[in-house]
C-alpha cells in the first residue's frame, strides 16, 4: 500500500489487497501426420501408385508454417502432387511441403503420384513421410528427428510425427505380364 499519511507505514485503513490465485490451463501444441495409399492394384512394373498423406492438429494450438516432406524408397519415380489447388500448402521443392496454417482441430489433405520404376527388382516398396519443421513444442513428437528413431524414450520407433507404407510384392504373377500379387501394410 502506499504511506498516505506519513507514519511509516503502507497498510493504511482506507485501503486493502487481496491475492487472487488465477490457474492456468496447460494448452498443448501436437500435431500428427498418417499416410494411406489409395489407389487400387494390382501394381505392376510401370503401373502407378497413389498416396494420401494427412497432417493434422491434435493439440488446443493453431500451428503455423509446419514442413512435412515424402521419402520414396529405390523403385518409386515421383510423378506429382495435387497441392496446386489448395492455396495453404506450398511445394517448396519435390517431395517437400509447407502447410501455411493449420487451427486447432483441423486437416489437411495432400496425394501425390508415383510410378512404379521399370527396372525395379526389389520384394518390397517403402515410402515414408515425416513433419520436419513446425513452429511449436509438439508435446509426443520431435520434428528435428529423423524417421524411425525413438523421439522419446518410450521404445515407439514410429511417432504420430511419421508415417511408413510397405509395398511387398509377391513372388506368384497375378496372370500378366508383369503382374504381382501386393500385400500393403501401413504404420504410423
């Protein structure tokens, strides 16, 4: 208080304080990213394949400026994405995306298109995508990590800031040319 009259003393009657505790909800900043391919097969040699991939905010913070990039495995070509007519998201360059803003509880969409490589001889084929940059503390996942790596100690190789598909291709031909039973299997 203030010394209103002169004595040394700063609790003068005319005048009191209160304290009033004001608690604070504890906000969280999470953002996920799932990766689906929605195309149907059976694939071939040749043949295309397309992935959507969905970034999405699970926490109570509007997320700004978030990076997400796809990693395609040897046998996959990239042919494109459909980003042009969604004016959030931006292609910085091939394969690696910005989304402009994204509110609390919000998704956004993207597919993109890939062949098959000719000459691909492999069993499998992986694609992978991760967040690599957002502008919040995301509360169970680290973007400056890379893919497949436990981000918090808790034993999970795969966060809700990656996403993997797998491709296996099998050894019995589907009847053509060039023609491969798939079995697709999906983590995130």
């Amino acid at each position: 208080g203030v010394d209103e009259d002169g004595d040394g003393n700063g609790d003068d009657d005319d005048e009191a304080e209160v304290l009033i505790t004001v608690e604070q909800e504890t906000l969280v900043y999470d953002l996920s990213i799932d990766k689906v391919i929605t195309s149907t097969g059976p694939y071939a040699l040749g043949g295309t394949i397309t992935y959507a991939i969905t970034v999405s905010n699970e926490g109570d913070i509007d997320a700004n400026n978030i990076q997400f990039m796809d990693m395609p495995g040897t046998g996959l070509n990239y042919v494109m994405s459909d980003v042009g007519g969604n004016l959030n998201i931006a292609e910085l360059s091939a394969l690696l995306f910005e989304i402009t803003s994204l509110p609390v509880g919000q998704s956004e969409t993207i597919n993109l298109i890939f062949t098959i490589d000719n000459s691909f001889t492999g069993t499998s084929l992986e694609n992978g995508a991760e967040i690599t940059l957002d502008d919040g503390d995301d509360i169970d996942s680290d973007p400056s990590i890379g893919i497949g790596i436990d981000e918090n100690g808790n034993g999970a190789v795969i966060n809700d800031d990656e996403a993997t598909t797998v491709i296996s291709i099998g050894a019995t031909p589907c009847g053509q040319p060039n023609c491969f039973n798939i079995t697709i299997k999906s983590s995130n």
